[in-house]
C-alpha cells in the first residue's frame, strides 16, 4: 500500500477576469481569444513553482470568413460536422524553487471546415516523479529527476462525416539524472529505470459527433491508436500499443450533462515503466497521483455530471473505476482502483473552454487540480 498522499496545487488567476465576465455573449465568435494568466502551485517534489499560461483559441482565416459571411447565416441547416470548428494552442511555462523547467505546449487544429484534424503537444521538462512499483508490486514512493524532450503528434483527415483516420507519431528521451539509492529504480531490473529513448509510429481511427470541442452536451467522441516502437524509427524499447479511448455525452436537461469515458489500454513486449499503461492523474481517475498504478494493461471507467450553476459558473460530481493487468491475466477484476470527486468550472470564452477546479479522493490519497479544459 502507498503512503498517504497531499499534493497541492494552487493557480491563481489575475489577469482577465474582468474582462472575462464582461464579455457579451456574441453570436458571431472572434478570429483570436487570448487568454494569459501567472500560475502559482506547490508540490512536495518541487516546493514552489510559478510561471504562466497563454491560452490561444482561433480560426484559420477560411473558416473565420464562412462563420462570417452571409451566406453562413444559414449554417445551422448545415450538419453539425461541416460547421468550422474552433482550433486551440496553449503556451505554458513555469520554474520551480528547486531549480525545474517545464515547458509545455498542447494544441488541437481543425482547418478547411474540419476537413483536417491535428492535435497533439510539444514539450520540454526538467522535472521530478514519484515512482510507486509496477503491477503487483508495489514500493514506498521513489522520487527520482528526469530530463525530457516530449512529442506526441496526430495528423488526421476526415473520410466520411464525423470520421477521420490517419498517422500518429510519439517520442520521448528520457536522461534520468537522480534515482534514489537502493530502491527498484536503481536496481536495473525495470524497463526505462535508467532513461532511455521511446519513438514510435502507427495508425489511428478518430470518429466525433459531439456538437461541441471544448464542453460537449451531446454526441460521441471515439480515439482508436496503434503505435509500434523499434529500434527501426529510433527507439531503444521494443514494444507495441493499443489504446481505445470513447467518450459519450446525453444531455439530462437544459441544466445537466452526463457524461462517460471508457478507456482500454494494452501493451506487448518490453516497453519502458514511463510508457506503461496508468491509472492516475488529471484526465484518468483523478485523486491518485499521476502514475500511481501502472502496468502492461488498462482498463477504466469515468463518468461525470455536469450542471450550470449561474451564468459561467459550472459545478460537476464525477467517480472512476480501472482496472490493471498484465501478459498472464489481461485484466485482473478481482482488484479494482476506485476514486470519486467534485468540481467546478468557470467558462473563459464563448467556444465553451473552461478553467477547471477538481478535488478527487482515492484510496490512501487525495489530488486537487486547477487546468483548462475537461478531463474528457
């Protein structure tokens, strides 16, 4: 069992938010939102961190000029996947006390009336994790450094409504600095314990009807990947990845939303712990820190109401069961992970992108987190 866990994280919003609030509700969206603000959080591995946040949500200039035209007065006749969706990049940066870099960029573009879909992120950490065993074998909290260049990449192109297909392309170099003495890490014996390079490439099957990106009322959203890692494209880890990751939005009234997320997650061969399937973190099971089960295996269960609570203030109540397991027995039912939480959101444009504020409860640990977007 792990140690009883806290972890702070504070984000303190200064800029905007009166302009925010200001805003009207305009029919006819902008080119560009902007949105910056300084972020300031705190946790055991880094103490305090502060930086900022520069949230870009627009439209390529085709797209903008149909929202725009008269002709496209009329748009809502049209079907829900070729009315130009809303593109959104997100800069982040912070420094910690204890001398750590994080640069981070994830972004989603939609172009020619969705016709293309890109999303993916980009980034640059000088960090520290904490590592808590794999499978069924669990160890006390590890805390070890870690130096790492990171890009996941997804370039897709619509085939028929509501369904794209195309390449996908990952990479990560991890050089582990500091693992501490005489723990599992140091031992040798775990898969990327000592760093590492990860490269792979693969297929990918995108199919979405939600009539929404960013706070989805109704539809489905549905992401199925292959990635295949070898030393052909660049990997020092042989291995293979499956992942099958559905969403599903009913909306109850004019107030409430439910909403599911059904995760599947499997790798074969040898792949590096970093690149395990897992169970924790800010999109999957929150309440458990990132990582905090991992195995070659994955299986989980979301789901979460959304309400309105006044004007741009949302509430939610959300609960999470996975499921881990490995080459001998796929999924092992007989041990389950549970978590459950509460939340709110507070809409920053008129495309529906929130800050989000969630405080989940796990087993032994607890997690509060502040960020943009939903967790799915």
């Amino acid at each position: 069992m792990g140690s009883r866990r806290f972890s702070l994280y504070i984000l303190i919003i200064i800029t905007g938010l009166g302009r925010l609030t200001a805003q009207p509700a305009d029919s006819v969206k902008k080119p560009v939102s902007l949105f910056p603000f300084p972020i300031v959080y705190y946790t055991p591995e880094t103490r305090f961190a502060f930086g900022a946040v520069l949230s870009a949500t627009f439209r390529f200039k085709r797209d903008y000029q149909f929202v725009r035209s008269d002709s496209a007065r009329s748009r809502v006749a049209l079907p829900i996947y070729d009315q130009p969706r809303p593109s959104n990049i997100q800069f982040l940066g912070a420094y910690t006390q204890n001398r750590q870099v994080l640069l981070f960029v994830p972004f989603q573009v939609f172009y020619d009336r969705n016709q293309f879909y890109i999303y993916g992120e980009a980034g640059y950490y000088q960090y520290s994790y904490n590592f808590y065993g794999l499978g069924q074998r669990e160890v006390p909290a590890e805390n070890y450094a870690v130096n790492y260049p990171r890009i996941r990449l997804n370039a897709l192109r619509r085939l028929i409504p509501h369904l794209y297909a195309g390449l996908r392309y990952e990479y990560e170099n991890y050089d582990i600095t500091r693992v501490e003495p005489n723990g599992l890490l140091a031992s040798g014996t775990v898969p990327g314990g000592l760093g590492g390079r990860m490269a792979g490439a693969g297929l990918g099957v995108f199919y979405d009807t939600r009539d929404n990106v960013f706070y989805p009322t109704k539809g489905i959203i549905a992401d199925f990947s292959y990635l295949g890692h070898s030393r052909f494209i660049g990997s020092n880890f042989r291995y293979n990845r499956y992942v099958v990751d559905v969403s599903s939005y009913c909306k109850l009234n004019y107030r409430a939303i439910l909403a599911f997320n059904y995760v599947v997650s499997i790798t074969d061969g040898v792949a590096p712990f970093s690149a395990l399937s897992l169970l924790g973190g800010g999109r999957r099971m929150r309440g458990y820190y990132e990582g905090r089960y991992r195995d070659d295996n994955m299986t989980l269960l979301q789901a979460e109401t959304r309400f309105t609570v006044w004007k741009r203030l949302s509430a939610v109540l959300f609960g999470a069961v996975g499921f881990l397991g490995d080459d001998k027995q796929v999924v092992r039912f007989s041990d389950p992970k549970g978590a459950y939480g509460a939340g709110f959101r507070f809409r920053i444009n008129n495309d529906g992108l929130n800050i989000r504020a969630d405080y989940g409860l796990g087993k032994q640990s607890t997690g509060l987190y502040l960020t943009i977007g939903e967790a799915f």
